[in-house]
C-alpha cells in the first residue's frame, strides 16, 4: 500500500510550481524523477492518493505522467520559436479558460517547464531592461 498524497493521483497531473523561495529551481524534474522511483514498487500497490479514488497500476499511471509533461515540454519550445514570458505560454499548457485562482497555479506550472527546459539546455532565459524574463528556444 502507498500513501501517495498528490504525489501521485489516478485522474489528473500534480500541480508542479516553482516557488518564490526557488525561482531557479526545476521541481518538475524532482517530481518525475520522483515518480519514476515509485515504478520501483510492485504495478498492483494499492494508491491511497489525497484526491480521487484508490487505484492499482503505478507503472502505467507513472508513464501517463511522464508522457503528460513530456508532451508539455516539446510545446513550450515549439511556442518559443521567439521570446515569449511565462505568462505569454499559459495558454500553450492550458487550453481552457482559468479563473484569478487556476491561473496563479498555471503561472507555477509554467515556470516550472520553462525552468525545466532552461536546465536541461533547450531554452535560453533572458531578462529585458524593465526586470522581465522571456524564454527562447535555442
């Protein structure tokens, strides 16, 4: 049996956010890597996750994540084809339309790929004269 919280849900993606105290961090590969570990268990564990249903199937589960985000990052860089601000590239993660309160998480979610993208070398970050960061892909 595993406890797995919001590490790992039967329906929908973790919300991954860069915080204000890491703006430089890259939690979206902390949490795929985490995810991957949990294949390390046996496919029929039983999830107790923190919203949705009990579920059995962790291999699978885990690899409709890791496709999920890695779908998301081949987007973000297609959508980088100039310099663009997380703020600009909510959209391309999130086709519907998101209230004050969804949209502070989507800004996270998006900093998150985007930093992600930056570490592993596929974005270039810049920072124009007024403080603001645009990503590009390189």
């Amino acid at each position: 049996m595993l406890i797995s919280g919001d590490m790992l849900l039967p329906r929908i993606s973790t919300n991954v956010s860069v915080m204000s105290a890491t703006p430089d961090g890259n939690p979206l590969k902390l949490f795929l890597d985490s995810v991957e570990r949990l294949t390390e268990l046996p496919d029929d564990t039983l999830v107790l996750p923190s919203h949705g249903r009990p579920f059995r199937g962790i291999h699978a589960r885990a690899a409709q994540l890791a496709e999920h985000h890695r779908e998301r990052l081949e987007a973000l860089v297609g959508a980088c084809d100039s310099p663009k601000t997380a703020c600009e590239l909510i959209p391309t993660l999130f086709q519907r339309e998101l209230d004050a309160h969804q949209t502070m998480f989507a800004m996270g979610e998006s900093i998150a790929h985007l930093n992600c993208l930056e570490h592993a070398g596929r974005l270039r970050r810049t920072q124009n004269g007024e403080g603001v960061f645009h990503f590009v892909a390189i």
